[in-house]
C-alpha cells in the first residue's frame, strides 16, 4: 500500500512538473529575461487556467473506476495519483490567489529588456519605458525610465565642458528602479558636482561581471568625452549571488548572466551561467517548478569564495577602468545596511572603497513593498558620497 502511494506521489509530482518545464524549455528564448513581472492580465490568465486543470483532475476522479478498468491500472495508485494531484495543483491554486495580495502587479510600456550576449541584458537606445505598480489594488508608484542613444539611463543635467567625468556602475539601486529619471542616486549627485558631467551605467538586476563587460567591451572616454574621469561601483550585499551561481537568481535572471570563475588567480570567462552549468541550470529548473522546493536556495549561504569572486571581478574592473583612462579612479561605494564583511576582501583586492554605514536610511527612504531606494534615499546618500569626495578630502 505504501509502495503504490509513492509511486502515486511521484507520478503526480512529474505530471505537474513536467509540462511548465517542457513549455519553458520550448520558450523561455522568445520572451524579454528578467521582466517577467506580475500584471492584472498574467494573473487572471493563471487563475483561470488553474481553475481548469483543477477541475480536470476532478473529473478523472469521478471517472476512476472507468479509467482503470479501461487502461487496466491499479485503482489504488489511480486514486493516490489524483489524489495528490489534486492536492498539488489546489495548493498552487491557492498560492497564486494569495500573490494578488501579498505581490506587486505592474503595467509597463515602452521599452522592454531585450536578451544580449554580452550582458545577458540591456535596454534599447532612445527609447522610455513607463511603470505603474499596484500593491492590493493600491497605487505605489509610477515612474519614467528615459535611455539615450547608447542605452544609459538618461541623467538630467547641464552637459557642457568640464572638468571630469564621474561614472556610476551597478544595479537598481544605483539605475533607480522605482524613481524618475531626476531622481536616482547619479541624478542626485550630478545637482551637487557641477564640474563633472554624470553618466550611468548600471541595469536594474545586473551584478559586478557587468561593469567589467561593459569596460572590455566600450569605449568610454569617447562615449563622455573626457580623459579624466571617477568610475563609482554601487555595492549591496545581493551582489554576490549575482557574481556567483545560486538557484534562487538564476531563473530567468542570472541564467543569463556572464559567468567568471577563479583559477587560482585568474579570473576565467565561462560563458553565460546557462551554457557554463548545464546540469545544475536543469536541476534549478526542475525545483522552480515545484511549489514546495521552489524556494530552497542551493547553496544555502554565501562563502569566503563569492566574496572573492566578487572583488575579483571588481579588481579586473578597476585595472579596465584605469587603462581607459588616463587620468581616472574607481571606487566602491558600499551602500548603507551592507554586511562589513566585504571590506577585509576589498582591502586584499586592492581596492579603493567607501563605506556609507554612517549614512542612516529608515523605513521612509525605501518604496514600501517595493524594496528601493527612493528619491529622499538618493539625495541622503548622493550628499554624503559629495562630501566624501570633495569635501572631506578635496
């Protein structure tokens, strides 16, 4: 009886595992990575398909005696297979109910991300996208993403000769996820330095192997038009399963990604994550699609590696940086909240840092729900990276 309910339960599992992974093997190329978001209409599509399968699986169990005996299946394992097939896909149903109250919905416009080779993502050039974003059919926030024509976020300032060139890398917090194009954290800071024209190039979601493909693979004295110029790396914690291979980014994000590994001292291109693992890119795949496995992290923590992998990537950025220009400076700006254990790794990279843990950000400097930095963040953090370059030591 246990053996046949096992066999049952696994039956169940693989039926209802296996059709989203063969559907996502078949078109997960055709559709823009990481922004896969939650609207109104991919909820209602889910919801009514799930009530249809739901029902389906209802039917077969008034027909079990008929199915058995016509493909001549133990009625027994039949009845534990719809059993927890039912269960499973009740339980999905009811998950996916509760997402319309605890997750954020959005609707954009405009510009979409689009799969790139070299970045695992970018945005189109001379294009905007428009987000408007609901929590419990309240209205959170609604904000404009302009890109110029090398696909930056455009940064509103006064673009005439000056001195130098200050260059922000990173991701959200340092693109403005959640904010207007006046507002993010290199808008803020181009109010306050006058004598350096601003630009930014980070992506929302990107990790530090992006900055150095974007410094191997651009020329950036003559995308800003200057020879001097301050390269600034926006650092968060997150950083590091971003570097680094953990299931709970790869999905549909990281998977994407440029993958660098450490050999010794040698920092070795690897390809995409995908392409570099793919083994454990099916396993991940395969527990994604399990509601109860799905938020499992494998590994479990960061290590002593992820940190050195990191900085790493960061060190070979920092020498990319300084042979692009002749007069320049990278820095990391370590954002406030972040865990102090990076620094010992920073110090033996060689690198050049900035810890902003001086810097106090409370519940209101943050969108709620939404995890970002908002404008009053920005201008927080942007006074104190002023200060710290200019003013505290000019």
């Amino acid at each position: 009886m246990i053996k046949k309910s096992l066999i049952a339960l696994l039956l169940a599992y693989v039926i209802s595992v296996l059709p989203p992974l063969i559907l996502d093997s078949l078109f997960s190329n055709s559709g823009p990575p990481s922004d896969a978001y939650l609207s109104v209409a991919s909820f209602h599509a889910g919801l009514y398909t799930q009530i249809g399968i739901c029902v389906f699986i209802l039917s077969l169990f008034g027909l079990r005696k008929t199915i058995s005996k016509i493909f001549k299946i133990d009625e027994v394992i039949y009845f534990h297979f719809i059993f927890y097939l039912f269960f499973y896909n009740t339980a999905n149903l009811y998950l996916l109910i509760q997402s319309r109250r605890s997750e954020l919905f959005y609707t954009i416009s405009g510009a979409r991300k689009m799969k790139d080779p070299v970045y695992g993502y970018i945005y189109p050039s001379n294009t905007q996208r428009h987000e408007t974003v609901y929590y419990a059919d309240s209205l959170l926030l609604r904000a404009t993403y302009t890109f110029d024509s090398l696909g930056r976020r455009y940064t509103p300032q006064n673009h005439i000769q000056k001195q130098r060139s200050t260059l922000f890398f990173g991701c959200s917090f340092t693109y403005g996820d959640g904010v207007n194009d006046a507002e993010t954290l290199p808008a803020e800071f181009a109010s306050l330095d006058t004598n350096s024209n601003v630009f930014k190039y980070a992506i929302d979601g990107w990790g530090p192997q992006q900055t150095f493909q974007e410094l191997t693979h651009r020329h950036l004295p003559t995308e800003t038009n200057s020879d001097s110029a301050l390269g600034i790396y926006v650092w968060i914690d997150d950083h590091l399963k971003r570097a680094a291979l953990f299931k709970s980014h790869y999905f549909n994000w990281t998977q994407y990604f440029p993958c660098f590994i450490l050999q010794g001292d040698s920092l070795i291109y690897k390809g995409s994550f995908e392409s570099a693992y793919p083994y454990k890119a099916a396993m991940f795949k395969l527990l994604e699609h399990s509601i109860f496995l799905k938020n499992i992290d494998i590994p479990s923590h960061v290590s002593s590696y992820d940190y050195e992998l990191s900085c790493a990537i960061l060190k070979a950025s920092q020498k990319a940086f300084l042979q692009q220009f002749r007069s320049g400076k990278f820095i990391v700006l370590i954002y406030p909240g972040s865990d102090p254990e990076l620094i010992p790794y920073l110090k033996r990279a060689g690198l050049d840092y900035i810890s902003c843990d001086k810097v106090e950000l409370g519940q209101s400097d943050f969108i709620p729900r939404h995890g970002h930095p908002n404008k009053k963040a920005n201008n927080k953090l942007s006074q104190f990276l002023f200060q710290s370059l200019y003013i505290s030591n000019p």
